[in-house]
C-alpha cells in the first residue's frame, strides 16, 4: 500500500517536471534593477503565407455573427486592402467570415483590427492600429446584438448555436473594455473578460466568474508585430513567455466554444508566427543625412545600447527587462498584472499553459526595453502612447501633458518623427488624450535629457535608420 503511494508521488513528481520542463521560471522578485530575459527557441519553421491566409480567412475566434444575420447591411462594398476572395471580399479588412464548428458561416473580428494601423495613406499590416477609439459605452451593443439574434434564429435553429459563444463573451467584455483616452488599446481587459468566464482547463463558458475585476480599464499602445523573432519574451512587462504560439492566439477566448477547438486553431498557428517572423519594417520613405546619422549611431551606442541593443551587421539585442525604479514610467500597466488583474493566475492554470507546448505569464514590476526597428514608424510612444513623437520623447520637457493627434493619414511628422500633434486650448475633449489620468502618464525614460540639443537630432537622424 505504502509502496503504490510511494510510486504513485513519484509518478506525479515525474509528470509535473517534465510538464514544466524547458520553461524558464520566473525570477525572483527580490532588489532587481534590470535583467535579461531568458529566450526559449520558437518554432519558425511553418510556412508564413499559410500563417497570413489563416489570419484573413482562419477561424480563430471560434464564433461570431451569422455572416446571414449581417449580409442585408454590407451592401456592395468591396475591400480592396486585403483584395480576398468570396464573401470576405465583401468585408472590411479586420473582419473574418469563416465556418464556426458546426458549419455555419459567422463573422468575427481578426487580428487587424488592432494589428494594422494607416501610413501615408497605406494599411500596413504587423504596425498597431494607434486609430482606434474604445471611449464609446459598448454595452447597449452587445445587449443589442444578443437581442436581435436570439429574435431571429430562436432556440434550436444552428445559426444561434454558432453565436452564442461570441454573445457570452461579447456581453461579458463589453463594460470592461472602455477606455477613458482615444487611441490605446485595452486587449488584455478583454482577454481578462471572457477567460472570466471560462474554465481554465476546458476553455468552456461558465456563468460565474472566477476572479473580481477592477472597474478602470487600463490600455496600451499596440506594438508593432516585426520584432517577434529578437524578443525572449511577449508584452511590454515581458510577462508573455514559453510558446509563442500559445500566446499569439490568445484572442481566440473571445469565441472558441472549448478547448478542443483551441487545439485545432494552436495547429495552424505554426504558420501564424512563421508569419509574424517574416515581417520587416517599414523603410524610413525620405533622405536621410549618412554624416549625422554616424554620430547618432555611435551616441546611441554609448547612451542606448546597452538596454535597446545594437544594429546593423552586428545585430545585437539583450532582451531586458528594466524596473519601474529605474525606467520610471508610468506604473500602472505593470502592476495591473502584478498585483491587481486575475488573468496570469488564470492563465497559468489554463489550457494555454498546462497543455504542449506550453506558455505563462509571469507579470514583474517593470517593462521590456524593445527592440527599435521600425521605431520610427510607430508613434505614438512608451506603452501607454502617451508621448506622440520621438523628439519628445528623447526631450521630456516638450512632452505635452494634453495634445490631440492631427486629422488624416498624411499627418505624420517625418522629422519629429511621430503624429503632428496640436495642444488643445482647454485641455479636455473627446479625441484629447490626457496624460493626467491614472495609467496615461508621460513621464519617465528620461536618458534622453542627458544629451544636448544637437546630440539628440543625431540620434533621432540615427533612429530612421533601423
Ligand atoms: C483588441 C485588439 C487586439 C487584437 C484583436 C489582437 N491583439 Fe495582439 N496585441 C494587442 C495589444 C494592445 C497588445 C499589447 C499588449 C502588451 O504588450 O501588453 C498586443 C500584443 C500582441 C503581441 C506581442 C507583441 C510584442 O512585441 O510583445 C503579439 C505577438 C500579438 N499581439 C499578436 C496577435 C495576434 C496573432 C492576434 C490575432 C489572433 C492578435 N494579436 C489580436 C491588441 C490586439
Ligand atoms: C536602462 C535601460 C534603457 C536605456 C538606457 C534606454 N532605454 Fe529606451 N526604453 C527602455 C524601456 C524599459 C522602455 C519601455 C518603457 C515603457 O514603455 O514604459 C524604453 C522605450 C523606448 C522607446 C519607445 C519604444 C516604443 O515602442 O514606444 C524608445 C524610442 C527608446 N526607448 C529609445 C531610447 C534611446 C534613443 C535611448 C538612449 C538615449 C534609450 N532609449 C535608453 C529602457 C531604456
């Protein structure tokens, strides 16, 4: 008896280590400034046009619309970003008509909606989408929506059935997810939203929900895609470790009725991320002046380097995770996940984390120093967008505490390099992002002062080339 007990421990003690084996742990907590991150090798080799065609035809988010329910209301419009084919064509480019598991063609939202944003007039996928507006109350919507189809399809018809796990989660994130700033994203309220819902293990709704959940919803910037394969780690605390795979298709807690869809939709995420590794920056469009640029790059050597990493034919990028004591930016986004949000906790009992291969979060009290190619492409900047231009933010003493984006997908400043900005008279308005809010503050990262004028307009001139 005492014999089987005995095996029995140590099967289990067996099974636990090699569940986590090969995961890096998290680090201990104690007196830390900066730390390397430990990258874990990711599966590159998926084929990356498979990966894109997934993304803008694939049935990732499990759920949605009945493609029936929407049809009258889309008229003769045709996209022309992503030029697809069927009734995708007929579809603005963040959304996705695709069969839910019981064959029913609905409609959901896809990954551009927040992962491509407008330059010079040109939709370009992997940059975030720094356009969109999650002020507006999405509650009455959501209401609406679940309303309208339970109204049509009744009980028992298939197309309710292949709604009704988006209507779950559609209604669940809805008051969580409006934002008091135009412009920031807040992705991981609504992930934290519908996970609320579901059984870690199974992925399945469930109606109570598992954790409490702050009422002031938090929200980012939305870094571009392009740099996946020099990061150890995903986010912008870094919390996002192991596979990669896992934690691309996160959004799918939006719809998937369970998680032996999720599996299905994990398969072809090998392609997803060969994707997301093939992407490239955007190439720096105007002159850019060879001299002043060699000084930058040896200043930014000197001044950046060592957190950022270096580039050209010496590629070189350490992966740190720096606290908030020493990058002293705004606090709030970091401790959410620290100390405040249910979501690492449920995640890491989850489907994403226990099954092959696995993933975690792991929140730390401070943010990643990102890689900086394309940086001059993706204004606005730190991860709560709240400073519009690199000037300012290598100068604190010209970040405005209010300012309010330019109109018009031409309003990009290629000298400043980020939006044109006007400073609104009164402070307040609905497209005025305040920096006064808790979680919207400008300030921190100040290793730019050191420099001097001069200094600084040769690292900006350094910055368009990576
Ligand atoms: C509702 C908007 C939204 C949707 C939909 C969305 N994302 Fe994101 N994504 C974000 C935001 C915001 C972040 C930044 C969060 C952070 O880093 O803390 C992010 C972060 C990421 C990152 C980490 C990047 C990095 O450098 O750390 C990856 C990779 C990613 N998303 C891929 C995807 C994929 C693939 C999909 C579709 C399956 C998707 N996302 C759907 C908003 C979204
Ligand atoms: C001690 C480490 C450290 C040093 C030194 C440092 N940075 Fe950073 N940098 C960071 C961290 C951490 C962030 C992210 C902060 C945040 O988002 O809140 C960041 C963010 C940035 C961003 C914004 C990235 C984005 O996508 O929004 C830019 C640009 C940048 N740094 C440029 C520089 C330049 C140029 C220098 C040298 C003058 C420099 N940094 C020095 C740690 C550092």
């Amino acid at each position: 008896m005492m014999r089987t007990g005995t095996i029995f421990l140590l099967l289990t003690a067996v099974v636990a280590c090699n569940q986590y084996r090969g995961l890096p742990e998290p680090e201990a907590d104690n007196d830390w400034k900066v730390r390397p991150l430990q990258a874990k090798p990711q599966d590159l080799s998926g084929d990356p046009q498979r990966g894109l065609e997934y993304l803008i035809y694939g049935d990732y988010i499990g759920s949605g619309i009945p493609f029936e329910f929407l049809e009258k209301k889309l008229g003769d419009f045709q996209d022309t970003v992503l030029a697809r084919e069927g009734n995708n064509r007929r579809l603005p480019y963040t959304f996705n008509a695709f069969s839910a598991p019981n064959g029913v063609e609905v409609v959901s939202g896809n990954c551009f909606t927040c992962h491509a944003g407008e330059l010079n007039g040109e939709i370009v996928l992997g940059l975030g989408n720094s356009r969109s507006d999650f002020q507006d109350k999405m509650t009455f919507q959501a209401r609406m929506m679940n309303f309208f189809v339970k109204l049509k399809y009744g009980k028992k018809k298939p197309e309710r059935a292949a709604f009704n796990d988006f209507g779950h989660y559609y209604k669940a994130m809805a008051p969580k997810v409006q934002t008091d700033n135009p412009g920031v994203n807040p992705a991981f309220r609504l992930e934290e939203a519908c996970a609320n819902f579901r059984d870690p293990v199974d992925l399945t709704y469930r109606k109570d929900a598992h954790f409490r959940s702050m009422k002031y919803t938090l929200a980012s910037d939305v870094p571009p895609l392009w740099n996946l394969d020099k990061k150890p780690a995903l986010y912008y605390n870094g919390m996002g470790r192991g596979a990669f795979t896992k934690l691309l298709m996160q959004a799918a807690v939006l719809g998937i009725p369970d998680s032996t869809q999720a599996r299905l939709v994990h398969e072809r995420f090998h392609d997803v991320i060969a994707w997301a590794a093939s992407l490239q920056p955007p190439a720096y469009p105007q002159q850019i002046d060879p001299a002043m640029a060699a000084t930058g790059q040896e200043l930014f050597e000197e001044h950046c380097s060592k957190c950022h990493g270096s580039y050209g034919e010496d590629e070189h990028y350490p992966g740190k995770l720096v606290s908030l004591e020493v990058v002293k930016t705004d606090p709030y986004y970091a401790r959410y996940f620290s100390s405040a949000s249910g979501l690492a906790d449920w995640y890491n009992r989850s489907w994403f984390a226990r099954s092959a291969p696995q993933s975690r979060l792991y929140p730390s009290d401070g943010y990643m120093a990102p890689p900086l190619d394309g940086i001059w492409a993706t204004a606005p900047y730190l991860h709560n967008g709240s400073v519009p231009d690199l000037e300012s933010l290598l100068d604190s003493s010209q970040r405005p505490t209010y300012w309010q984006r330019r109109p018009g997908s031409h309003s990009y400043d290629y000298e400043r390099l980020g939006w044109q900005y006007g400073v609104p008279a009164k402070g307040k308005g609905q497209q005025v992002y305040d920096t006064t809010l808790p979680g919207y503050g400008n300030q921190g990262h100040y290793f730019g002062d050191e420099l001097s004028r001069e200094e600084r307009r040769a690292v900006i001139e350094y910055l368009k080339t990576l």
